[in-house]
C-alpha cells in the first residue's frame, strides 16, 4: 500500500537528487520495471548502466536524469526509506502508484504538495490521520490540513 506523510517530516530524504547521486547502483538499471520508468518519465532509453539517451538532452550520464526519476528509482529501490516526492512532477504518480502496487512492502512517501493521482480509483494511507482515501476528492479534503503542517508520527 502507498502511504503518504504530507508536510515536513524529519524521516524523509528531502534532496533526493544528491542521495541518489551518491547511493544508486549501476545494477538498478538492468531492471525492466525502471527501464520502462526511465521511457515514460524522461523519455529516455538506458544504453548501459551509465549512460542513458534522452530525448531531450541526448546521451547523458545517470547523474543527469530528472530528479522526479531520480526519486522514483529511489523509492523503488529502497523501500524502506521515505524520500520527498515533491520533487516529482505529476507525470511520476501513476509509477508511484505502481511501486506501491508492485512491491511486498508499504511505500511511504513524504509530499509537500498535492499531487494528481489521476481520475481512477486507488488506496492511499495518509500517515497523518491514518486514513485511507480511493480517489483524488478524499485525498485533497485531507491533505489540505496537513500540507503546511509538521508530522511527529
């Protein structure tokens, strides 16, 4: 299950793009489930596990991927951590949904926004009140207590 802590929390990793930077192994993207994140995100075909070809900015290293992907291979890879997925853009959120739905574990995310889900139905536990929302209507009534706010859970 995707759970979501929105507001500030000290358990997330906030600047995602340098832990990644710093932590990701060449190994992640032999995956086929990141390579067809890595298409969809960035537009961009993984040539060898250091060197991507972007649509938009050619052949570039790993390092160079966009921070939304950057945060999605970390989630997907490290899911017992929490990182700060306001730096994905909405184009991440149906892959953050199927992380959640493919991996063993829950998935815990930190939002500092409201990000669109899309108009299908999903399950989501917001941490902060602990409760489960099915669609963006339930999920913007509660996240919007909770954006500006700090969670001590």
């Amino acid at each position: 299950m995707l759970n979501i802590i929105f507001g500030e929390t000290d358990k997330a990793i906030y600047n995602t793009s340098v832990h990644f930077d710093n932590t990701y192994y060449d190994s992640w993207l032999d995956d086929k489930f990141a390579r067809q994140m890595i298409l969809s995100v960035d537009r961009a075909t993984v040539l060898s596990n250091h060197a991507v070809d972007s649509k938009a900015l050619g052949i570039i290293p790993v390092t160079k991927i966009s921070g939304g992907l950057k945060t999605l291979l970390l989630i997907y890879n490290n899911p017992d951590m929490i990182f700060n997925a306001s730096t994905c853009g909405d184009n991440c959120a149906k892959w953050i949904l199927r992380i959640a739905k493919k991996s063993e574990k829950d998935i815990t995310i930190n939002l500092r926004h409201i990000m669109d889900f899309g108009d299908k139905s999903f399950e989501i536990r917001i941490k902060n009140n602990d409760t489960i929302v099915h669609n963006m209507a339930e999920l913007v009534q509660y996240a919007g207590y909770f954006i500006g706010e700090k969670y001590e859970g």
